[in-house]
C-alpha cells in the first residue's frame, strides 16, 4: 500500500515542450527578430534546440547558472545563423521570465492530482530549475497539491542519483516500500528510483516499446489510468507492460 507518490515534473505534469517553444516565440517576436533579414524561425529552433542541450548537460561540470545556459545559447545561435548576437542578453532575460510563468498542464493532470490530493504525501523530484518549477506551478494553481518540491539546483541531487530520492522519503516520512514514483524518463526516473527501491510508474503516452532490461513495476499511457489504478488506497491491479 502506498502512502506517498512522487512525480517527475516536465512532460509528465506540465508539458516542458510547449512551453519552452511558446516562451521561445514569444520573446523571439517581443524583440522583433522576425523582422530581420533572412531570419526563419524554423532555422532558429533547430539550431538552438542542440546548442542548448549541450550547454545544459554540462552547466553542474562548468559551473554555469540558467542566465549563463540561456545566454550562451542564444549568442551561439543567433552568431551561428549570422544575426547580431549583441541582443541575447536581453532575448535570454525576456525568455526565462515568460517561460517561468507559464504553466501548461499535461491532459488529466489537473484531473489526477485532485483525486490524490489529501490521500496521500504528494512531492515532486524534478531535475529543473527551482524558480522555473516553482513559478510554473504557482501560474497553474497547482503547488497546493503537493507537500513538498525536491528539485535538483536546490537540495544539490540530481535525478538519478539516489541521493535525491532518499531526500524526498525522508522528507516525506515514509519507507521506501510506500512509495511510487512517476515519470517519463527511463534514463533519469526509471533508473533513479530502481536504484533507491521505489516502485517506478513510466508514463508512456507514445507507447514506446520498452526493452527487456526494463521492468518498471506500472506503465500508464495517459495520466487519467492512475486514477483506475487507485482503488480505494488500494493498488491492486499491474498495468500490462505493452
């Protein structure tokens, strides 16, 4: 019997990808880019997205905070594609604040997380950054459903280090055993919580395939089946892993 469920954050709740992308528009058409010669959004987005991804991956190895990621991002985009990069200051700064207060719910979270709230110790373990996460659930009214945030960049873990899920059992007064984790990151959720002895729920909505060497105690394919699932506070039935 479980008496906590933890949740990974982006694109199991809130839907990271959306929102990075309309923050990104928003602030591209805020400073006008569009505007200048030869600027294509489509081209933007696909040289960002790797630039990005690699300052991200090592900012904990180089010291680096979110202002720097972003502004190393956007000055290496915008000289890449031959436009003046004197703005990417600026264009980060505008980016981050509107990405910070967006919030745009994953379909049946909203749903979910108001069937479970009050039965069990909710929490998030998330790998973000601890204003964007936040301030992303406090524009969507949804911080109140949880009892505490551990998020990577504030209590020094990251996801799937073990370290950070046994901060957040601990915090949240439980055993190992009452717990289920949810998330959709077989390399981060998965392997975090196998590594602890949590019980993992892998949120699938593509249904992908999952190789042998997986063996996640639930699969979900939409958020709404976690609510078939709790029965009473009694889970009693595994998810087909198909």
């Amino acid at each position: 019997m479980y008496k906590a469920i933890l949740f990974d954050l982006d694109n199991t709740l809130l839907d990271y990808d959306f929102s990075e992308r309309d923050a990104m528009q928003r602030a591209v058409e805020h400073h006008r880019l569009p505007e200048i010669a030869n600027f294509e959004w489509d081209s933007f987005r696909s040289v960002f997205a790797p630039i990005n991804w690699t300052y991200w991956i090592e900012r904990v190895q180089r010291n680096l905070t979110i202002g720097d990621v972003l502004y190393h991002s956007f000055r290496d985009t915008l000289e890449q594609l031959g436009h003046d990069y004197r703005i990417s200051s600026t264009l980060a700064k505008t980016y981050w604040e509107l990405f910070c207060a967006s919030c745009h719910p994953m379909e049946g979270a909203n749903e979910l997380l108001g069937k479970l709230h009050g039965r069990y110790r909710m929490g998030i373990i998330s790998n973000g950054i601890g204003e964007a996460q936040r301030g992303r659930l406090k524009t969507g009214a949804l911080d109140h459903y949880f009892d505490h945030l551990f998020i990577s960049d504030e209590v020094g873990y990251y996801k799937p280090q073990r370290e950070i899920f046994d901060t957040a059992v601990r915090t949240l007064g439980v055993d190992h055993t009452e717990v289920l984790f949810v998330g959709d990151s077989l390399q981060d959720d998965y392997h975090g919580a196998a590594g602890a002895g949590i019980d993992f729920c892998y949120y699938n909505p593509l249904a992908k395939r999952l190789d042998e060497s997986f063996m996640p105690a639930y699969m979900i394919h939409s958020l709404s089946e976690l609510i078939q699932m709790d029965v009473q506070n009694q889970w009693i039935k595994r998810v087909p892993l198909t």
